[in-house]
C-alpha cells in the first residue's frame, strides 16, 4: 500500500521552508536559484530553490508507487546515465531508496549552456535535509552531480559543521539515486511494464488542508509488471510474488473461528445472535462466517475477473457480479 506520509512530509516541509524564505529574504539571506521551469507558468526567469520545489509540488503532480522490491531491483541495476523522456512534465515518485532517502520529486529543466537538465529533488527522513541532484546531456557528453550549495540556517553557504556531513552524505549516494531514476524511467518503457492510471478527486483537498494535511496528487500511478520482468523480479526478491498492482475479484469463501480462547466472544453468543450475525456452526462445533464476493485492490484499474468451477454448484464472478447489479437496479 502507499505511503502517503512520505508526500504529506514533503509537502508541509516545503511549504513551511519557502514560508520560512520569504520571512529570511526580508533580512538580507540570499537563496539558491535556478531557471524556472516552462511548465510552471511563472513570470520570472529564474526562481529558487525551495519555491520551485513547493510549486511543483502544489501542482500536486502525478504520484508514482514503487514497492520496496522493484525498488531494490532499481538499486543493483547498473545503468547507463542519459537524458530520457519523462512521463510527465512534474511528477513525484513514492518509494523507498534506502539510507533513508524517501521519495523523488522530478522535472525537467532548461539550462542556457547545458540545454536540459533532469532535475531531482530528495529529502533524507534520517536529517531531514532537501537536496538537489541533476544530469544534463552537454555537448554529447554527460555531466551530472549535485547543487554546489547548500543552505544553512543563516543563509547561503553557512552550514554548520553537522549540515555539511550530511549534505556529503548525500554526495556520495547521488551516483546511486540517478542510477535508481534511468531504472525507473527505462521500466515504464517496458513492453512488461503498464502504467494503470488512477485520477482522485479533489472535494476533499479543502478538509484536508483545514487539517494540516497535504492535498491529493492528481493522480496515481501503479506499475503493473507482468511477463518475463515479473518472474525476474519474483525471483530476484527470493518471493514467490510481488506486492499486487491490480485489483481482481475474490470469491465467497468462509472464515472459520477456530480459535476458541482468541474468539470467545464470539463463541458466547447465543445461537439467535449468531444467526443474526451471519454465523453458522459446522458438525465439530467450529463457528464459521460467509464471506460474500469482493474486490481486492479496489481503484487499480478494471478489476480482473476468472470463472470458478466449484463441488456443489456453479458459481461464477459474472454471475456474482450480474446478481449484484440486477439487485441495484431493482432496489
């Protein structure tokens, strides 16, 4: 399931660092900038840093979920490092890069001497600290690496002793994270690789803030991998399969209580009140409980839908699925 306390972070924390920059800029601090982005719209040439980064993110771009295996799999991948074609202009990538790096936030940039720039933005959870890296395509050779600054608490290049070590940390894992986005940007280019698309509505967005939370992205992406790379991945991962990317259909089956000591309440009911409940005893005493037809994963993409041949009778998801419309229609 995706964790959307990792995107809450990342948008209150840039809210409240570009808030904390117009309050400092009044005092004389200067800021890190960079050409502003075409898709932003904004009126100025050049912007900086923290108010792109919370620009971009208040667009609430397109969220991309990448589990913790295909993640890995990004990771020890070795790669060759060029600019590509994003999927959108802005997007943010909900993973987990190990070391405590969580989530991308990903654009594209236009530079005068270095034409476009793939621009990353990171947050380590440990520290806490923003960084950004970039690769551009300059003279058909790539040049890469991280912002040559970092902001400390009284301005540009003042860090404290502790902000440098972490910023040098960050340093280090740059080559790896760039690794891990040219994986990224290759696999959802597979023929094995489907990007199942789900749009959010935003009535809620207004409560939310009220709340202290971040609005929704525009929109969730998940990856389906199927083929080849799924087996490849299954077996990479030491599992016998990866979390599920598609919603599908479970059919009825029933939930035994067979732990007595665990289910005692259950097992003190009366038999009226376990027959107003849904229960049933089976011959060895074991209370058990219908589960009627659902849909796992609700919201992936088309649920999937596969006929059974059950003992007794024949019972199929289309048939489920015909009764429970013609019930509505009825009702």
């Amino acid at each position: 399931m995706i964790d959307y306390n990792i995107w809450n972070r990342w948008y209150l924390l840039s809210k409240e660092r570009y808030d904390s920059e117009v309050n400092e800029s009044s005092g004389g601090h200067i800021f890190p900038v960079e050409p502003s982005p075409e898709f932003l719209n904004h009126n100025e040439p050049m912007i900086t840093i923290r108010k792109l980064r919370y620009l971009c993110l208040k667009q609430k771009p397109p969220q991309f979920y990448v589990d913790n295996n295909l993640s890995e799999i990004f990771l020890k991948t070795k790669n060759k490092t060029k600019i590509r074609e994003l999927p959108f202009d802005c997007f943010f990538i909900n993973a987990n890069l190990g070391d405590g790096y969580k989530g991308l936030l990903i654009h594209k940039t236009t530079r005068d001497n270095y034409g476009d720039d793939i621009n990353i933005h990171i947050r380590n959870e440990d520290d806490g600290l923003f960084t950004n890296i970039y690769f551009s395509q300059y003279d058909g050779r790539v040049k890469n690496g991280v912002m040559p600054f970092i902001y400390g608490k009284k301005g540009l290049n003042t860090s404290s002793k502790d902000e440098m070590t972490k910023f040098e940390k960050t340093i280090k894992n740059s080559e790896n994270i760039i690794k891990w986005v040219c994986n990224f940007l290759d696999a959802i280019n597979h023929p094995d690789v489907e990007m199942i698309k789900i749009k959010l509505d935003f009535n809620n967005d207004e409560s939310r803030i009220k709340r202290g939370k971040a609005p929704q992205p525009s929109m969730i992406v998940n990856l389906k991998i199927s083929g080849k790379l799924y087996k490849y991945i299954s077996e990479s991962s030491g599992k016998t399969s990866i979390q599920m990317q598609q919603a599908f259909w479970v059919r009825g089956h029933y939930i035994h209580f067979r732990d007595k000591k665990k289910w005692n309440k259950i097992y003190l009911l009366t038999d009226e009140k376990l027959r107003q409940g849904g229960y049933s005893i089976g011959i060895k005493g074991i209370i058990a409980k219908w589960k009627f037809p659902f849909i796992k994963c609700k919201g992936m993409g088309k649920p999937i839908q596969k006929d059974y041949q059950l003992k007794r009778k024949r019972e199929t998801i289309s048939n489920i699925t015909s009764q429970i419309h013609g019930e509505e229609n009825n009702g």
